[in-house]
C-alpha cells in the first residue's frame, strides 16, 4: 500500500518498466521506509530479541522481497500474455495479484526467525 501510494505521489521513475510499467523508484523507496518504520515497532513487540540494526535490515530485505515476487509474478503473466491472473477479484488482477510480494517475503521471514533461534 505504501508502495502503490508513495508511487502515485512521487513516481516518476520506472523500477522495471519492460516487466510493470507503473512500478516506480519512489514507490519502492516509500514501501522500504514505511516497511522499516513498520518492522521497528513490530519487531519490537514480537521479536523483543532482535537488536534495532537487525529490525531494520529485516524490513529492507522483506520489502525487497515483496517488490522482487511481485515482479516475479508480474514477469509471469507478461510472458503468458495475460493482463491479469484471474477474474476472481474484479479491478485487482485476481488472487495471485494479493498474494505475489507474500510468497516471497513469508520465506524470507522464516529464515529469518530460524536465524535467530525462533524454534529454541
């Protein structure tokens, strides 16, 4: 959401524009700062064993790949040369579209706590 918005605001520059050409420099920029900003305190209260420098490292790399398994999935649907990945949510290029910077970001996240020791 901070990207979409951050991007409609200050977007001028194309992040990828032969996989999504409405995806922006500035988008991404507001989606890590507001991704980090969310992870510090976040991290705060669920992962009270982290050190600030690691709550914000966390959220730069989950951001990153959010950004990196949306443009995936975009990069998928282009070279299947379809617009979007299903009907199921009408205006919101479908159930893939909601869940795409997730299937990226939700590993990253695991190894992350595995890292730290979460299973101890």
């Amino acid at each position: 959401t901070a990207q979409y918005y951050g991007g409609r605001a200050f977007g001028r520059t194309p992040l990828a524009p032969a996989i999504s050409p409405k995806k922006t420099v500035e988008g991404a920029c507001c989606g890590v700062i507001v991704g980090v900003g969310l992870m510090l305190i976040a991290g705060e209260l669920a992962l009270g064993r982290t050190t600030v420098l690691q709550r914000v490292l966390l959220g730069v790399v989950l951001v990153g790949l959010g950004i990196a398994g949306d443009l995936f999935e975009s990069q998928l649907k282009r070279a299947a040369g379809v617009k979007d990945a299903s009907g199921l949510i009408p205006g919101h290029g479908g159930m893939l579209d909601r869940i795409d910077g997730l299937l990226f970001a939700a590993p990253g996240f695991y190894i992350f706590l595995q890292l730290m020791g979460a299973n101890e």
